[in-house]
C-alpha cells in the first residue's frame, strides 16, 4: 500500500465520529425548524377577526365533534366552509363556555361542542339545499324524517340568518366526565309518546331524548313526545347554560347564544381552519424534542 505523503492522516476519535453522525441530525432540524416556520405563516393568512379565539385555547380539555365537518350531518357531506375540526367562538362565548365546563364537571359531566361559529358560505349552503327539490336527501331517515326540506326554513330550523354567523352561538351537549365521544354513529329506532318513531343516533353523549340537528318537534327543548327522563336531562342542561350566561333556542335542546352578544349585527364568513397551535407546546419544542431523543452521547 502507498500513501502520500504530502497528506496528512488523523487517527478518528469516538468525539469525531459522533460530530459526523450529529451534522446529518442538524441538517434535519434545520429543515424542521423552516418547515414550522412556513407552516405558521401559511396558517396566519387564515387569522381569526379580532375578538375571536379558538375554544381550545380557552378550554384545553374540551371535546370536539363538528358534524359539518363531517358527512354525518343532515346533508350527508362536509358543509362549506368547514376545514378542520376546530371550534371558533367569540372571546366573551368562549369565556362563558368554560363557566358552563365548570359547573358540568361539578355535577360529573363535561362538554361536546357540534357547532360554534358558522361562515356566512354555511349557512348560504343550508339555504340553498331546503330550497333546491334535487339536491340529496340520503340523510333524511336520520335528520328529518317528519319533515319536507323545503318546510325547514318555514319551521325555524334553516335560518337565511344565523345567530353561529355573529360567532356567539354554540350547539353541545353533555358527556359523562372521563367518557370520549364514539364514531361512527349507532342508530337506534325510538318510539315516541305519539306512538311515531325516529333514530336516535347514540355517540355515547348524554341521552337527551333526540340526536343532534334531528328537525321535529321532539327536538324542542319542551317538548312532551320524549320520556319524563329526557325531559329532566334537559331541564339539568338547560338550567346548567343559564348560569353561565347562555339562553337556549326553544326549537332545540342543543342550541344556545351568549346573553351578551359580541357582535350582535354582524355576520362573519370566514373558513373554520386550525390554528398554527401544538397545544401549549411551541413547534420548535417538538423539534428540539426529535434532536434529543435522536442524540446518543458517546463516553470516552
């Protein structure tokens, strides 16, 4: 073997070996790092107006389950609009929201938001779809089977005008504390006290006599068609919101605005998107997190 000799070899340490290994890993992080930072301003074209939050930042435990971002809801596919599955609500909402998971927790329940905020795009949509004989009505089994879809404005349960639009208004309802939500959906035939029959679709929230968004009037608050039992689940519920300032919409159990509203007359459309959010957790602390857990020190 010849060598060099105008070359000068270095015997290798475990020290050198181990800053090759690391520099791959730092070329990596540095991507990662750039990468959340794209990420953040992709995601701050999509900001929130002034006086809005995402409710999980004001209420990090609660549970999430918007159906119109979803194909279980009453028009059987994902509502415009809707791009995550996120709760937007106004500040005061927000705020009001985590008195009610307080007094909820108290009695052993917690909180299930279906819908917070609702773009304008929405609810122009739903409009659109009660007046249109051809669109889809696969859902209607589930959602309205006592019911025209051209009827649902006349009836109050499609409004051209939405109090979710002033982003004020939440539908929720109430989970035995420590239980998730279930998906998919179970349906079970329910005999009412008319002697007629619905689904209720049962994902494993607080059984309040009828499903969410069912248009009939066994889904208003008062109603007698359900059992004494579903009555005084609402009642509970009802009388839980009230204390922390909401009022219900009589036409549906799960349906209730702040007292005071935020933006009483204005009506917002912008896209229901997640936020640059990890949690508590700033982006970079998972990428410091994927350099440690990937740094193996070498003793010499």
């Amino acid at each position: 073997m010849t060598y060099n000799n105008n070359v000068k070899y270095r015997p290798t340490n475990a020290r050198t070996e181990q800053k090759i290994r690391i520099m791959p890993l730092l070329s990596i992080t540095i991507l990662l790092a750039l990468f959340a930072c794209f990420y953040c301003i992709i995601r701050s074209s999509n900001t929130i107006p002034s006086g809005f939050v995402y409710v999980h930042d004001i209420i990090p435990d609660i549970q999430i389950s918007l159906r119109y971002a979803s194909e279980e809801n009453f028009l059987g596919h994902v509502v415009n609009g809707y791009l995550a599955n996120v709760s937007i609500m106004t500040k005061e909402a927000a705020i009001g929201l985590k008195n009610a998971q307080i007094l909820a927790k108290e009695k052993g329940y917690e909180l299930v938001i279906y819908d917070g905020y609702r773009p304008q795009k929405s609810v122009n949509q739903f409009m659109n779809w009660s007046q249109n004989p051809n669109d889809s009505q696969i859902k209607k089994t589930f959602y309205y089977p006592r019911v025209n879809k051209e009827d649902t404005f006349k009836l109050g349960y499609i409004a051209e005008k939405s109090g979710h639009t002033r982003g004020s208004t939440i539908d929720l309802t109430l989970i035995s504390l420590g239980k998730h939500i279930q998906n998919p959906l179970k349906a079970i035939r329910r005999t009412l006290t008319d002697n007629s029959t619905i689904f209720y679709l049962d994902d494993g929230t607080i059984d309040m006599g009828s499903s969410f968004d069912l248009f009939d009037e066994a889904s208003h608050t008062n109603s007698t068609l359900v059992n004494e039992t579903y009555q005084q689940n609402r009642i509970m519920f009802k009388y839980l919101m009230e204390q922390a300032g909401f009022i219900n919409y009589d036409k549906e159990w799960w349906h209730y605005t702040l007292t005071n509203e935020s933006f009483p007359n204005t009506y917002f459309d912008f896209d229901i998107a997640s936020s640059c959010s990890f949690g508590d957790k700033n982006p970079f602390f998972f990428i410091v997190l994927v350099f440690v857990c990937n740094f193996k020190p070498i003793h010499i």
